[in-house]
C-alpha cells in the first residue's frame, strides 16, 4: 500500500519568451509566468494556498534582495520556509531530493521549485540592442552556500575557472583515455551534438530551433569559432537565454484531497547527490566522474528499477564531456536509441544557467503524463565536475521511501584519494596529463595551458611557451603524456611550460 505521504509532481510549467519581445523582461518576471503556468498546469485551485515551501534556484544573470520573498508576493503564496539554492547545475535535481524528503516527513504539503535566467536580454542590452528597464541589482540577503570556492586562486590562473576551459581539460583527458585519435574524437564530439540538435529542433520551448549537421557543429567558422579546443562554440552551453521553469510536489494525501487526476501524477522515483573531489588539481583522475555510476545507482534502487527499464534520458549536457562521461559510468552508448536528452540540451534547447535540470524534469513528467508506462533519468551537474545529482521519475511510487540517508561512507570513498595541493613554483620535468588550446573572439589560437605530473608524481600547471603559429600545429598533434620543461617565470608570475 503506498504511503499517504509519497512525494508527487502535480504540476510543471516551462515559459520561452519569443527574442524579439517589445520589453525585454527580467528573471523574476519569467519565473512568475513559469510559477503560474505550474499552478494551472495541477488543475486544482486549492493548490496555490497548499504550496507551504518556495525553492528558488540560485540565477548569475540578475539579483534580488530577497527573490523567494519577492517570487511568493507575484504568486500570492505565503510559504512558511523558503530557500535560495547553492549555485549548480545539480540544484533543481537537488532541491528536487530535498522537497521529496519534505512531504514524506510531513514538514510539508507542497513544494514549488523555480528558476530563471534572462541572458539573452542582458548580452542585448550590453550591445545597446535593448534597453532594461528593471529593477535595480541588490545583494541577496539569504543564500545557502557552499563550504570552500569552486576553484583556487592557482587554478584561476591557469583557465579553471571557466567551465569552457575546464571542461576542456576533461575532453582531452577523455580522448587519451580512450584511445582516440583527434579526429575521430572530434567527429564523434560533432555526432553527438548533432542529436541533440535534432531533438531540440522539435520542442517548442527550444531557445534555438535551427538544424545543424555534424559538420555545422565540427567545422570552424566566423560563427563557430574554436573556444577552447577541441570544443567549437557549438558545442558549448548557450548561457544567452531567457527561460524560466517551476515544479510543483505534494504528497498523495494532498493530491487527493484536491481531486487532482491520478492520471496526472508523476513520482520522483528515486534520486541521489555526491561530490567528486573539490578541487580539479587534487583528483587523481581528471577524465571521468567517479560520483556519478554511485548517484545512479542509488537512484535506481530507490526507484526499483534497472537502466534497461529507463525508455527516457537526460544527460546533463553543458559540455559534450558530460554527456560522454554519463554514458560511460552508466554504460550507455551515445548513440543508444532511446536518446540522450527529452530537451535538446544546454548548447541548443538552452543553457539557462543553473536551471537547466528543471526544465529536464518538467518536460519529462509531461511525457510521463502522456506515456505511463516510461520510466525517464535525468543527470545533473554542478561546478566543475564537482558536484552531481541524478533522479528517476515515473507513473508509480518508488519501491524505497524518500527518507533522508546518510551517503556519508559513499562520500568519503570518493574523496580518499585526494592529492595535495599541487606544486606552485616546479623547476623540471613535467609529463602532459592534458591541455587546452583557448582561441580568442576571431578564432585564431591564444595560448595553451597544460596539467602534469612531476617526476615525484606531484602535480602542476603551467602556460604553454608557444605563439599562435605552434599553437595551430600543436592542435593536430596528441599532448597528452609528453614530457617537456616546466619552470616558474618571476616576470609573469606563471610557470611556463616548454616542449
């Protein structure tokens, strides 16, 4: 017998605005008209004066005093707890978990998860496209935050600080360890986006609807520029969106109570959230995603179901490193049939900034709707590889409670093997364990950083000694375990690294 208090979506709504709007509107705004399209979507006019909880998830294009408190006056809710997420792209799959462990406790009758960006109309009115005409920017008064920075000052200063740099990074580690030879990797790189194009084609909340082919996506143009290789400006997130989307959990009880169509209801089947080791210069690894294989497996056994039973996918898509990664842990093909995305994903759908997951989440409980039988995934991805959730949805209750469980022994598993700090001033022998090339705004190469290891094993970085010419000539040739001179320059205040 299900339990009065298993976590139910009742309602999803997901709002694009068209690109040519007379008054470009600001992220609270979109969010509202996201809110209230949930709200009507559950069909039950109790379910406004239900929704005791708000969860906003944290946006960089615009700030807010205090947008929980600001998003329930536009609502007209009276949420008595709120809470503004962490940043992540793990956080709608996150705060997804927190919401279910909510209801199931009873601390609450309904949840409403929301989230917004509107970069489009902010890079508008940098170019004097658009004028805004918004509220002023504010600090937020209540945050919830991480425990340390996402990246060092160190790391800064070798590229890892922009995810299209440190994804990079990743890509390239990936390609050597796999085997692959640059073009084939880069073909396959240009296959795989190319799907997820096709799906974001055909969905009518897609930021970008042209068709692109694997040639489009590969090849390099004025308007495919290199960002840093091996990755196109095709293949990265689109972060210069506006889009907004909201989620709506109560419990059976509730729902019931309401007289909202069983019909309709969509279980958060199963869901889990690990981190990978903090900092990307102290993971042993830095091509694959040791959190991810233990959250589907845990989501998976929660919801009572195997990967075969899975009909629909979402693979957190901001890089197609992601992607690759996912489908390795959970031994998927990137070409499995039954799709890699039910969005179009973040280069194309859109990439609007930590809220992409919910926008999974909301279209995949509307294909549930349709088709009760499918059982979807979706993962999610915060930081750099950092932090990782993943969740299961589907027409009936999940076979384990959503209880709080202690992943505390899973998580310090995945962290044991910290390295130190990496070495800060080498003077030596370094060997490449990856690289990347960044290209600057017209596309010609800029410089190269690298990521080794010492002959005592310890690790560093350094800024390859090369012009625009070798750097060119380096991006046809595999870096990936040469050995060169590395030594730290006093004038620059960086290492420098020589072949």
């Amino acid at each position: 017998m299900k339990n009065e208090n298993t976590p139910i979506i009742v309602g999803a709504g997901q709002y694009t605005p068209p690109k040519d709007q007379k008054r470009p509107r600001h992220p609270l705004e979109l969010m509202k008209t996201a809110g209230e399209m949930a709200i009507q979507d559950a069909g039950a006019k109790p379910i406004r004066e239900k929704i005791d909880a708000l969860f906003v998830v944290n946006l960089f294009s615009w700030s807010y005093a205090d947008i929980c408190q600001e998003l329930s006056g536009l609502l007209n809710l009276f949420p008595r707890n709120t809470l503004y997420s962490r940043i992540g792209g793990n956080m709608p799959q996150a705060l997804i978990n927190k919401a279910a462990q909510e209801i199931y406790a009873g601390r609450h009758r309904a949840v409403m998860i929301a989230g917004g960006e509107a970069g489009y109309s902010l890079k508008q009115a940098a170019g004097k496209e658009a004028s805004l005409n918004w509220p002023p920017r504010q600090t937020p008064v209540r945050a919830d935050s991480d425990p340390c920075q996402a990246f060092t000052e160190y790391e800064m200063l070798y590229d890892i600080f922009a995810p299209a740099y440190a994804y990079a990074f990743f890509e390239n580690a990936l390609r050597a360890a796999q085997g692959w030879p640059i073009p084939f990797h880069r073909k396959q790189l240009s296959r795989l986006c190319e799907g997820l194009n096709r799906v974001a084609v055909k969905n009518p909340h897609s930021w970008s609807k042209k068709s692109l082919t694997a040639d489009d996506i590969l090849t390099p143009s004025s308007h495919n520029r290199f960002t840093a290789f091996p990755y196109t400006l095709r293949m990265n997130a689109n972060i210069h969106v506006d889009m907004a989307a909201a989620v709506i959990l109560t419990s059976i009880k509730e729902a019931s109570a309401m007289g909202i169509d069983p019909a309709a209801w969509v279980y958060p089947m199963g869901g889990a959230g690990l981190n990978n080791i903090w900092h990307v210069t102290q993971r042993p690894s830095l091509h694959d995603s040791p959190a991810m294989k233990p959250c589907a497996d845990l989501a998976l056994a929660q919801a009572g179901c195997s990967l075969a039973d899975i009909g629909g996918f979402d693979l957190y898509s901001c890089f197609p490193w992601s992607v690759e990664t996912a489908c390795l842990a959970l031994g998927l093909s990137p070409y499995d049939p039954r799709g890699l995305t039910v969005t179009g994903g973040l280069p194309y759908f859109g990439g609007p900034g930590n809220n992409y997951a919910l926008h999974a989440i909301a279209t995949l409980a509307h294909r549930i709707r349709k088709q009760r039988s499918l059982l979807g995934l979706i993962t999610a991805m915060g930081w750099y590889n950092t932090k990782i959730a993943v969740g299961v949805y589907g027409a009936e209750a999940p076979e384990k409670p959503w209880i709080e469980t202690d992943l505390s022994k899973i998580q310090q598993e995945l962290i044991k093997n910290e390295l130190p700090p990496p070495v800060l001033q080498p003077d030596g022998r370094l060997t490449i364990e990856s690289y990347i090339i960044c290209h600057d705004r017209q596309g010609a190469p800029e410089h190269g950083t690298v990521i080794g290891r010492l002959p005592d094993k310890s690790r560093a970085l350094a800024v390859m000694d090369a012009g625009p010419g070798q750097l060119a000539d380096l991006e046809t040739q595999e870096l990936i375990g040469r050995t060169g001179r590395v030594r730290h320059d006093l004038s620059t205040g960086r290492n420098l690294f020589n072949f």
